[in-house]
C-alpha cells in the first residue's frame, strides 16, 4: 500500500491543488491531505470550513481522506504511517522552495517527497489570489474544483 500525505494550507483549495491530488492517485493507493493548522498564517476559512470543502471535492472518492495537523509535516506522516510526501510546483521558484523542504524533510526522517509539476493553464493559480479576488467581490469558480 503506498500512501502519501498531501499537506499545505488550503485556504482555499484550489483546482491546482485538486488537479495535483488526482494525478498524484496514478502514483499513490492512498492520499491524506493533510490541513495545517499554521497560527502564523492569517486565514479566511477555518479549518474546519477547508476541511469540510475539501471531503465535498472526494466525497465520491475513498482513495483519498483528510486531516488535519498542527505538527511538523515528517511527524504528521509517520502518523498516518505514509512513506511519502507529495507537493506541487508551479515555477522555478516554488520547485527551489520545494526541493529544499524536501531535503530537509528526507534528512530528518528518510521520507520521501514528491514534486509534481502543476499543469500549465493552472500554473497561476493559488490560494492567495483566490482570496484577493474573493475579496474584491469577483467570480472565482473557475479556480476552484466543481
Ligand atoms: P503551503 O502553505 O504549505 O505552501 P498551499 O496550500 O499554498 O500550502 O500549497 C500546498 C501545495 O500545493 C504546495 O506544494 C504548493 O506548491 C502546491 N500548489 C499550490 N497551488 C498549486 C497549483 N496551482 N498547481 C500545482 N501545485 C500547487
């Protein structure tokens, strides 16, 4: 069974995040998106709004499940006894980002991540110009899962 943890912010989750998961189940039996519970982080839902959003998107799909976390990303994996990490990159930038945290994380722990590349027409998608636009009262549909 090859697990992996699929941890992030989601505030919201967005397609990239949602297009990320669905390539990420050809790799992995099973997903745990796992939602951080990051009090550095000023965010517009609550956990527990993201946590619900997010079961809506897969609730057809049981390979994947979600939790929540308030620890380290390398101990919230061993938790849920998952051999791997999965993230997503959308530029050069978020891919340096990435691979560092990936480092880090195998050094610490022997687990390993993977990186998929977002797929380019979400490429300029994220959560914070989701909520930019959210803000000023504009459509976001369109960078969200259906
Ligand atoms: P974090 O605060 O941990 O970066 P995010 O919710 O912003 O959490 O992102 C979680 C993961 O999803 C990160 O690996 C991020 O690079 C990736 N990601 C975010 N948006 C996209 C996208 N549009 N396409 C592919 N990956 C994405």
């Amino acid at each position: 069974m090859k697990r992996a943890v699929f941890p992030g912010s989601f505030d919201p989750f967005t397609i990239g995040h949602y297009d990320i998961v669905c390539r990420g189940l050809k790799l992995f039996d099973e997903i745990i998106i796992g939602v951080g519970c990051n009090i550095k982080k000023n965010s517009l839902y609550t956990v527990n709004q993201r946590v619900e959003q997010i079961q809506r998107v897969f609730s057809h799909e049981p390979r994947v499940k979600v939790a929540t976390y308030d620890n380290l990303t390398i101990d919230f994996a061993s938790e849920q006894k998952a051999g791997f990490i999965l993230r997503g990159a959308r530029s050069s930038t978020d891919f340096e980002y990435e691979r560092n945290l990936a480092d880090i994380n195998r050094c610490l722990s022997g687990i390993e991540t993977v990186i998929i590349c977002s797929t380019p027409q979400y490429s300029m998608v994220s959560s914070s110009m989701v909520r930019e636009l959210l803000h000023y009262g504009k459509d976001i549909s369109e960078f969200l899962p259906k």
